[in-house]
C-alpha cells in the first residue's frame, strides 16, 4: 500500500501564533513592579502568601490585592536538571528547571536554576535571582536563580 | 443512570513516526475495524466525537478534515474537544445520560513525530509565569520525579521497574512501540534526560488513532462480543500551578476514584490502565488509588510501551476492554489525564456484562 | 498594600512551533503532476465522483481514494467572492476574486482566483479555464495555476450541471462496483 518512499515531499515549516496578552491588573502590577527589580507575592485570605501573585487563591477562588513586598532571596526545593536544553529553552548551557520558595512566600514556583553541574545544587540551598539585563515586565525578566550560600546567614 | 456499555475497539499500530499516512489515512482503517466489530455501519452512529490538538502536527483544523474519514453523509452530529479522546468518550457518555442519543462513535488522532511535542506542551501552560519559560512536558515530569524522589516513597530503581513491567506485558500487545525483556540494573545505567528521569522513562514519541464505541444498553449491537460496561465515572481538576498542588500526590484521583466507586457499587477491581506517560507517575497513581499487588497494572504495557498523544486516554478503555474481552476477569479501572504533572485526571470503572 | 506602578497593559507573546511535514499517500500523486501542469483528481469508487483536489479521502463515503483521473483545466464558476480587504501575508492585492470552480469531469468544486475580467463581470455558471505560470518555475503546487480567466462560452445553468454529473457519478459507480465484483 505505501509509495515508495522517494516519491515523498517532504518540508519544514514554522507556524507562528503572535499573541499579544493582556495580563489583567494585579499581574500587571507584579510584572510592572518586576521590571523596576522589585518582587511582591500577594496575600491570601488566610494569612499566607503565594508567590507568583495571582489574582484569586487557586485553593478558595477569592479575589486577592494585598501585594507584599519579598526580596530576591529564596530556597531550593527540587528540580530536573537539564543536561541538554531544547532550543526553545533558550539557554545554551545545562540548566535546571526548579522549584523555588522565596523567603517570605509559603508556596514555590518554577523558574530555571543556573549551576555549574547538578552536583552543585543541593536540597534547601539558598539561591537569589539574577536578573535579566534587559527586562520588559514580564516573568523572564528574572533570568534565573543562583546559589547564595555563603552570602547570608 | 443509563447502562452504557462498550461494544469496540480499534488502534492503529503506535509507530514511532507513520512517514506516509496522514492522520485521515491512519483513522480510516481504525474506524471501519471498530464498527465491523460491533457489526454496526455509520448509520447505527447517533453522535460521533473526537479528541485532537492541532498544535501537534501543525495542521490548521486537522480535527475538522479528520471527519472525513466518517464517511459522515447524511450530516452526522458531531463533536470535537481539544482534549485526550477520554474526554470525548466522557462526553458522549453524558449525552447517552441525557436520552439524547444512544450511540456514539469515538475517536482520538495523533501525529506527534510531525512537530516537537515536549515543547508544543508546555504552551498548555499559563501564559504569564510558565509558558515564556517552555518548560517541556519532560522537564515538567522530571520536576514532578524529583518531588516524588523527595518524599523518600520511591527510588530511581523503583521507576525502572515500572519500566521493566511495562515492556514486558507489552510483549502481547501486537501495537506496542515499545516491549520485550530489560533489566532494571541495566536501565538505571543509562543518562538522565531530565533527572531523575531517563529516556526509557518517558513515553515514546508515537503516531496513531484510535477508536471507541460506546451504546445504551437499550441499543447494544447484535455483536459478536460481550460489552463491557461503564458503571462509574468522574473527572476532578487541581489547580494550575505547580507550587499550589503536592506534585508527589494525585488527589484529583483519589477523588474521581470515590465518585466512580459510590456510582459502580464495585470495590476492587482486575486490572487498571493507568495514562500515566512518565514511570514514576505510574507510583504515584497506585498510591492515589491504592491499588494492591492483586490488581494487574497496565497489562497493555500502558503509555510507555505505545503514547498516541490526544488517544492515550481513550486507549486506557479501550485497552481495558480488550482485557475484559479476552479472559476471565471481571472488573478494570480506566484512568486518563490531562494537564502537566498530572493536574487532570479521570476514573472509570468498567464491567464485563 | 498596593503596588504604585501602571500595570503592563499588553504583553508580547509570540509562539513559534517547528514542523516536518510529508505529503501523505493520496496527495503526492497529485503534487507530482501539479509539477508536471496535470490535474490529478481521485476517482472515489464508492460514489462514482471525481475530487479535486484529492485529499485520499472521500467525505461521503469515509472510503479511501487513490484511483487517479487527469482532469481539464477549464471549469465552471459555481459561487465567488470578490474580497476588498487585504489579508495579512497575501501577496493579493484587493479588490481581487475568488471562486468555487467546478472542473470540467470533477465533482468537487475547487477554489481559486478569477482575474481578467471587471469585478461586476464575473457570474455563476461562467466558463473559465486556468492561466499557467511560466513552466520553469512550475512547483508541486495549485500556485502553478496564477488565476482562471473567463472564457467566450455561454453561461451554464450550474443547477443542471449539477445534476448531470451526478448521473455521470452513478454511471461510474455502478461500473467501478461491477469491476469490483468482476
């Protein structure tokens, strides 16, 4: 039944979706305020704080606005470390991908953490941002994390 | 509640790339063997539905060309969710509730080797904080191990021997990407791809189509094979984000898994395929559903032997029910998922009638 | 507290996605003879008709197609549209014309564009036939064709048309299923 197999064509081709998002107000704000190197998380009804601000609890469905001011300062949790990014990683060194808690937020959130091997990282290790040099307001304006052993008590 | 009842099923082979066959061409054969076996023609179908994502191949509108293959003369009523073909089935299984049909054709197509599809996934994820960072359905499961690894349940080994299940039950399924006899010791030598995870880790890249019919009992063909009926279903959603959820747990499973029981009035069950397309996902999933060692798990091989993705789900029915159908056994758990590190996800107990 | 900035508003967004693409079974015969200025349409044995272009499918049927049938290249303009907005990464220039045109031994209407011709000129039922590209830059594609042009043939009932291929399909039909019982 198949042809054979010369008598394919075959092509790559790209598709492009060029969105343009609307972030809505409070995440708005967060990246607004992120690109000034400035990071809040927002606190929930109940007393904690989320980190990446979100405009409701993901767990209750309330509305959220008090923005609390964290600094740049956090701990490692877990992570994948990728020994080969993908293109659309756009990182050409092994990276990983982590789950990070800044001190002062109760939840973590995934963002890359950059290290010379995954020897290097280790459970509970203090990390910092390292900001993008050229930032947009948008969630890579934070480039990635790095160890901050060392530098804090 | 209405009795619906599985009465076919039909796969293509899951092949690592189909060069020739695009999706129309895969689906023909796939459809025309799942109604010769229920002994029943297009105009038997009230309702057809499919699942497909056109991001996959990159073909504008591939789920609206795939009704090609339906033969769909005189119009049918038709359906589409950019979803795994599971929640297809789940849809035209409420329909059937509804009294509004009582017979449905459903369908799931993919052709993953065509685009790159850990990267197309991760725009699944929101737009805001995730998806500018692309992190690949692989690297999304690796995190997900790595929390799994954390909570000291599971070893590195422990996924391996997922594995090693998976291709050697997969020996008898003749669709199988994947089968045959490895060691655990030999499989943990291997690289991490995104650690703790190695390639035979993940579910292999596959194309294909599948296809499932469902009826009311009222309207059970005159087949040639027992149905298989579906006595509970339930479908539970977490939250997006990774930070909110315990990635290590599946309670969203645990829920739909006490919602079908109180439907099904059934406790144990058989055997369970379980949509889990990463090994340590496979751990998780047993815990979430407390499934003991008398319970056979994946006797398909499950996702890690063949990952029709848009159809994995949908094959866990089917994959079910082809067990139901050929040996002595009475009862299976069918499980599907959707959304990274298994955010969604949907219980099915089924029953050999 | 509140954050004392001006929200970002809008946020650039692009998505690309990478792909490989092959012809299929059923539509590389026919981008071969595009290649070669042929149009190739599907006989489908089912119902007797003949589509164009051939997609290995017949819709009404859900049957497989892959009996080739070589067909003219003038046709009949059974519905157009004339658009006189541009389209985004179209090379058209609006106001331009585009029709469903049956191909004369085809079942299936084909969309092109009319040009040739003022605007308030073109009509259903009128005949056109195909303008080709320069044969050196023929492609495996329908973009060999530049345009159809009208033709100096009265206009054609589409309605009878229509039906007379349809007694033509049923001609078919029955003798591709007597060659098959054959």
């Amino acid at each position: 039944m198949t042809e054979p197999r010369e008598n394919l064509l075959e092509a790559d081709f790209e598709l492009g979706f060029t969105y343009t998002r609307s972030p809505g107000v409070i995440i708005g704000k967060f990246l607004a305020a992120l690109q000034q190197q400035q990071i809040y998380g927002i606190r929930a009804n109940d007393g904690t704080v989320l980190f990446p601000p979100t405009e409701y609890d993901p767990r209750t469905a309330e509305s959220l606005h008090d923005f609390v001011p964290l600094t740049d300062l956090g701990r490692l949790l877990y992570w994948t470390w990728i020994d080969q990014p993908r293109d659309h990683h756009q990182i050409s060194q092994p990276f990983a991908f982590a789950m990070i808690q800044l001190d002062g937020a109760d939840v973590p959130f995934l963002h890359r953490m950059f290290a010379d091997s995954a020897e290097h990282l280790s459970v509970g290790m203090a990390v910092k941002v390292q900001w993008a040099e050229q930032r947009r307001g948008a969630i890579t304006d934070i480039h990635g994390f790095v160890t901050a052993e060392g530098e804090q008590s | 509640m209405r009795e619906v009842a599985i009465v076919a099923y039909a796969q293509s082979p899951q092949v690592r790339q189909e060069k020739v066959l695009n999706e129309v061409e895969i689906l023909m054969p796939v459809i025309e063997e799942a109604l010769a076996e229920a002994a029943m023609t297009m105009d038997d179908i009230d309702f057809v539905c499919s699942g497909s994502c056109d991001y996959i191949a990159g073909g504008a509108f591939s789920f609206v060309s795939a009704v090609d293959a339906l033969g769909a003369t005189p119009s049918k009523m038709e359906s589409h969710v950019e979803m795994d073909a599971a929640w297809a089935l789940y849809e035209s299984w409420l329909k059937i509730q509804t009294g509004e049909i009582s017979s449905a054709l459903i369908y799931g197509f993919g052709k993953s080797s065509v685009g790159e599809l850990p990267d197309v996934m991760s725009q699944q994820c929101d737009p805001y904080y995730l998806a500018p960072l692309w992190p690949d359905s692989i690297s999304l499961a690796g995190i997900q191990a790595s929390a799994l690894l954390a909570t000291g349940r599971y070893t590195e080994r422990d996924f391996a021997d997922v594995v090693v299940e998976s291709r050697r039950k997969a020996k008898t399924n003749p669709n199988a990407q994947l089968s045959g006899d490895v060691s655990a010791d030999h499989l943990i030598e291997a690289p991490y791809i995104a650690s703790p995870l190695r390639r035979h880790d993940c579910c292999p890249i596959t194309d294909g189509a599948s296809v499932l019919i469902i009826t009311d009992k009222s309207a059970l063909p005159k087949a040639k094979t027992k149905p298989v009926y579906i006595r509970g279903i339930d479908h539970r959603m977490e939250a997006h984000q990774l930070g909110i959820r315990t990635l290590s747990e599946s309670k969203s499973s645990t829920l739909a898994l006490a919602n079908a029981k109180d439907q099904a009035g059934i406790e144990q069950f058989d055997l369970a395929e379980l949509y889990a397309p990463f090994s340590p996902q496979t751990l998780i999933l047993k815990d979430a559903l407390a499934l003991n060692d008398k319970v056979d798990i994946n006797p398909s091989g499950g996702p890690l032997a063949g990952h029709i993705m848009m159809s994995a789900g949908l094959d866990r029915f089917g994959m079910s029910f082809r067990a139901l159908q050929s040996s002595t056994v009475k009862t299976a758990l069918a499980h599907a998922t959707s959304g990274p590190c298994l955010q969604h996800n949907m219980i099915a107990i089924l029953e050999a009638g | 507290m509140d954050i004392d900035l001006d929200p970002i508003e809008q946020l650039d967004a692009p998505i690309y996605h990478r792909y490989h693409a092959t012809s299929s079974r059923a539509i590389t015969p026919f981008l071969h003879a595009m290649k070669r200025g042929e149009l190739l349409g599907h006989l489908s044995t089912a119902t007797g008709k003949v589509l164009f272009p051939p997609l290995g499918a017949c819709p009404e049927s859900g049957q497989a197609t892959h009996m080739p049938v070589i067909l003219s290249d003038s046709g009949t303009v059974l519905g157009f549209t004339t658009v006189h907005l541009p389209i985004p990464g179209s090379k058209l220039v609006p106001p331009f014309t585009v029709a469903n045109i049956l191909l004369d031994g085809a079942d299936q209407a084909c969309g092109h564009l009319i040009s040739e011709c003022e605007i308030n000129a073109v009509a259903i039922g009128m005949r056109v036939t195909a303008v080709w590209r320069a044969k050196e830059i023929w492609n495996n594609s329908l973009e060999n064709i530049e345009y159809f042009r009208p033709i100096a043939e009265p206009l054609v009932d589409i309605d009878e048309l229509q039906k007379q291929c349809l007694i033509k399909a049923n001609h078919r039909k029955k003798s591709a299923q007597g060659d098959q019982d054959a």
